[in-house]
C-alpha cells in the first residue's frame, strides 16, 4: 500500500513537472536557464545577449516601477521571476507564451497601462528578458 502511494506521488509530480516544462523544453541564454516561449504562435523572440540587456533596459525604464523582476512579490503589479515557467499568466490566467505577454503589454488586462507605444522590437526584447527571470 505505501509503495503504491509513493508510486503515485512520484508519477504525479514527474507528470506535473513535465506539463509546466513543457516536457523538459529548456534552453541556456548565457548564464540564465529559461523556457521557449514560441511554441505555436510565428512570433520568433530574440535569444542573442544584445536583445536580452536591450529588454533588460526597457523594463528597467518602463517596467519596475511596478514589476518586481526577480521576485514574485506583488508591488504594483505581479512580481514577474519565472514567468515563462509559469503555466498562466498572474493575473489574466490567460496561458503564459510570448503571444499573450506581448497583448498584455500592448493591450493590458486590469490596472496595467498600455505600453503600445512600444515598438514590436521593444517589446520582443522585453519578453527575450522575462524569459531569462
């Protein structure tokens, strides 16, 4: 009985693990481990070092005031560390992929404003540095 009750907590934390990795998808970007986010959408983010510290730029100058990035303590907004890991998305609970953040930042849900003033560039640059969180 206890092996069968530790047989199924071990295939259902490998099965969960698996699902919100989607099935081990992970990739290095310099020092930082981080998932892909372009699964079934054709937005193609950047993974090169330049992109990663242009994002880093732009959320430190639009995003921190309201965004924890290495945390997930809430602050204004979410606290964004892992993000791309997530399977939802904090506070809409729409699926966490680079589709959803980037219409989160140009056509925000809730309280967030709008940065659509932002180019597309911008802001793939931005998600390039959420998935490094």
């Amino acid at each position: 009985m206890l092996a069968s009750v530790t047989l199924l907590t071990l295939l259902t934390s490998s099965g969960y693990y698996l699902l919100i990795t989607e099935f081990g998808t992970f990739k290095n970007i310099g020092n930082h481990r981080t998932q892909t986010l372009i699964e079934a959408t054709s937005i193609k983010i950047p993974t090169d070092t330049e992109s990663i510290k242009k994002g880093k730029d732009i959320f430190s100058q639009k995003c921190f005031f309201c965004h924890e990035a290495h945390s997930r303590d809430k602050t204004v907004g979410p606290g964004l560390k892992g993000i791309s890991r997530e399977p939802c998305l904090p506070v809409s609970k729409k699926p966490s992929n680079a589709e959803n953040i980037i219409n989160q930042i140009k056509n925000p849900y809730k309280d967030m404003p709008s940065f659509s003033y932002l180019s597309d560039d911008e802001i793939k640059n931005i998600v390039a540095f959420l998935n490094t969180l």
